[in-house]
C-alpha cells in the first residue's frame, strides 16, 4: 500500500513563514539557551494549530518512556525535553529548537522494534544537547529565522504536495552550502553520543545502525521522493561503516536489554492512526482472513472498525481477541473505549476498570492514562463526580499537555456548580488549542469568581497577564 502524501505541508510552510516572515537573527554568535527555547516555542506553537500533533496517550506515552529513559544518561541539560508524536505516514524524525523532539506514525510503523526508536530518539537528543541548531546559526551570520523555520516544516512535511515542496525548497536552496556543512560536521558526533546514551541506558546501540541500514534501503527504493529522515541525516554507507566501528569500540551493556513488551502494538496503533479508516479495515480484514488466529491483526481490526464508525463490529473483533488471549490489557482497554463510545458505560467501566489491573503491554505504565482518561469519561456519564475528577486529575497532572482533559475538567466543574474551577480548566483548554480570545475570556471569569489566595486563582492570574501580553 503506498504512502499518501500529508496534506497539511502546505499550510504549515506558510503559517510559519507568515509568522516569522523578515525576522534575522540580530548577532552572529548563534543563540542564546534562552533564545533558543522561546525560538523553539515559536515554532512548535505554529506547528501546534496545523493539528497534526496526536494525542494518542499511549504512542505519545511509549515514545515518552523511551526518550526518558536515555535523559537519565544524558547529565545536565538546559532544556525541558518534550517528546511528540505526528501523524504522518513519512519514516520522519527531527528536532527543534529548546529540545522539542517529534517522531511521525510513519516512522514508528517502519521500524522493527523498541531498541530502533531509542536509537533514533538518542541521535536527536544529541543534536540537541550539543547546540547544533544554535551553531548552524552561529555559521550563518545572518540566517533568515523564516527561511530556517521553513526548512523545519519541510523535515516534518516532507511529500506535502507542489505547494510545500516549492516553498521548502526555496528555503533549502537558500541554505545549501548550511546545510551540507551541518550534515558533515555534526552527524558523526551526534552518531557517537547517542550510542553513549544507548549503551548506558541499556538499549542495543545496533538499533540505531539497523535502522539506518533500513532508511538507506529505503531512499534507494523511494528515488527522488527521500525520506526526511534519510535527506536531514544521511544513511551513506561511510556512515554506516563509521557506526559499526564505533559500537565495536563503544563499552558493552552487560545487562538485559530493555524492552517494553511486544512492539508489535505500538506499529498497529501507529499504522491506524496513519491510514483512511477503509483502507485500515481492508488491510486488517485481509491480514485476519489468512490468519484467524492473529491476536495483533484482530486488534488492528477493531482500531480501524472504530475509526471508521462501526463500533458494533469494532466491539465484535476486540471480543474475539481477547478470547484468543485472555487478559491482555490492551484489548481489554480498547474494548472498553469502544463500549464507552457506543454508549454502553457499565461494560465500559468494567473493562477499563479491569484493565488497570492487569500487566501493561507495548510500552504502557501501571496506570495506563487513556484507561484513565476514558474511566474517568465513563464515571462523568453517571454522575459520579469525585471518582471522575480523581482520575482525570491523575491525567492532567501526569499529561499537562493533553488539552482535551482540560475540557472535561471544566465540563464536571461546571455540573457542580463550580463557576470558578470551571472557567478555569476552560481557559486552560482553549490556552492548549490556541485559542487566545477564548482562553483570556475564560481566564478573566476564573480570577472574579476564584476565591482570593487559591493557587488556581494565582494561575488564572499569570495566565491572564501573560496572554494580554500576547504569549501563548
């Protein structure tokens, strides 16, 4: 099945460019740390209201552990690392300025298991560790922030139609001799301390070497159309003969490699969300045709059922893995989500309830957040008010960039009668979508109706000022 190209390509290249159209870089010693994290929050607020952002908890959760568990290595940093996922059928990764690092759907389809992902989420971690977006500026005296910027929504977007590839391209053109210059002095360092990072964290560095060996493959196969990936990091056979060498150099991990369960669910989760809900359900139907016995393929089907509105068969093809494999939290869970979607809370709540009990699959933690989340939905429907708020506040607090708890925050405050709490968690909601009218109106109700004194007044307050302000 071929790859669709990502339609918002274009629409990103020009947000950003509107946005950050003349602005230069006013010195030529590259940025500042501070420079560079209100740089890169910019861009990531831009790239933010496009909506290609997922806010799936469980890839977005996976992806989290794996990155922080190579931080744990890393020593002392400048940045507050954040970890995002995209949803994108392009094999892409990349970072941005102040240590905002984004995989796509794409390239967690691609890859083969968890010690891949470490592998590339270790490389970009370096690159930002050692500056090199700062340097590359440095390098450049002058640099257009709307020509760089650009280039980034290209990185992501790569395929993004005529319209995205002109103006990416425009902006690449402009920066060739940049560009080059950064590929053939920073690649090899990034290379190098991301096996330090690997090895010491317990991750197989030949997950990275593998998974450049794959892009490699991969560019050979797709001709002109390269994948990001392998355009912004090079898997030339140099290359990949230097990272051999360096792993037979680089001290052994002596104990059990980590790992997060079969990542087999990660890909499928991942794959669902990439596709057009039939194409999903006709890969899916083939895959269990041939093999009725495939639990994965079973539960792919009932994600892709889901998506595409038929909750009764999606219900129908959960159950039937979970007969095939009984106590398996993930299908637990998503049947579960599937019952809450149709309407049928009880059986919901049973199943979501039931899946906190159990062992956590492909990544996932004791308390696995979208089961909150939806459990927390579920108690809402029945009114249940305190076990609702208890979970969802487990959420926010564990998630703080997942708007959508916001909402049912400021919803169940609201049936309360909670005017203050509820305009509260409104204004944040509408903060996080990036909606700054809405948020400012919100916010103002929250500080005239929040007692004096109350944390979440004082919140509602430097919100309210730093939104007049024009900061989001």
């Amino acid at each position: 099945m071929g790859r669709r190209p990502v339609a918002h390509a274009c629409i990103l290249s020009i947000l950003i460019l509107t946005f950050l159209s003349g602005t230069v870089i006013p010195k030529a010693h590259g940025l500042t740390t501070e420079e560079e994290k209100n740089l890169g929050k910019q861009v990531f607020s831009e790239i933010e209201k496009t909506g290609i952002i997922l806010n799936d908890l469980f890839l977005v959760g996976f992806v989290e552990k794996v990155g922080r568990a190579l931080l744990a290595e890393v020593g002392s940093t400048p940045f507050e690392f954040r970890f995002y996922v995209v949803n994108s059928q392009e094999p892409n990764a990349f970072a941005i300025p102040g240590g905002y690092i984004f995989v796509t759907t794409g390239l967690l389809v691609i890859a083969d298991n968890e010690q891949e992902i470490a592998g590339v989420l270790s490389h970009e971690i370096a690159h930002v560790t050692m500056r090199h977006i700062s340097h590359l500026i440095d390098r450049s005296k002058r640099i257009n922030l709307a020509s760089m910027v650009a280039m980034i929504a290209g990185m992501l977007l790569a395929g993004g139609g005529k319209g995205g590839d002109a103006i990416a391209a425009t902006a690449l053109a402009a920066q060739q001799a940049l560009i080059l210059k950064y590929t053939r002095e920073n690649e090899t360092d990034a290379d190098q301390n991301s096996l330090h990072y690997l090895t010491k964290a317990g991750y197989d560095p030949n997950g990275l070497l593998s998974f450049m060996k794959k892009m490699s493959r991969y560019g050979m196969v797709a001709g002109p159309k390269v994948p990001t990936y392998l355009s912004t990091h090079p898997a030339t056979d140099d290359r990949i003969a230097l990272m051999e060498n360096l792993i037979q150099t680089e001290p052994k991990y002596t104990g059990a490699l980590k790992t997060r369960g079969n990542y087999k669910w990660i890909q499928t989760v991942a794959f669902v969300h990439e596709r057009d809900p039939l194409p999903a359900v006709t890969q899916f139907e083939s895959l269990v045709k041939n093999d009725p016995e495939d639990v994965i393929a079973l539960f792919g089907l009932g994600l892709a059922y889901r998506k595409n509105g038929r909750l009764d068969k999606s219900i129908e093809a959960f159950q039937k893995a979970l007969s095939k494999s009984p106590g398996e939290s993930e299908i637990v869970k998503e049947l579960g989500v599937s019952y809450f979607l149709a309407g049928k809370v009880d059986p919901a709540i049973d199943c979501l309830e039931s899946s906190l009990s159990l062992p956590p699959v492909g990544g996932g933690q004791k308390e696995d957040l979208m089961t909150l989340y939806y459990l927390g939905r579920a108690y809402q429907e029945k009114a249940d008010f305190p076990k609702a708020l208890n979970l969802l506040q487990k959420v926010r607090r564990e998630a703080p960039d997942f708007a959508d708890v916001y909402l049912r925050l400021g919803s169940i405050y609201g049936r309360m009668g909670n005017k203050g709490l509820s305009h509260f968690y409104f204004g944040s909601y509408f903060k996080l979508r990036g909606d700054r009218n809405s948020a400012l109106l919100h916010f103002r109700t929250a500080v005239e109706a929040l007692d004096r004194g109350s944390p979440e007044r004082a919140e509602a307050q430097r919100e309210l000022n730093g939104l007049s302000q024009g900061k989001m």
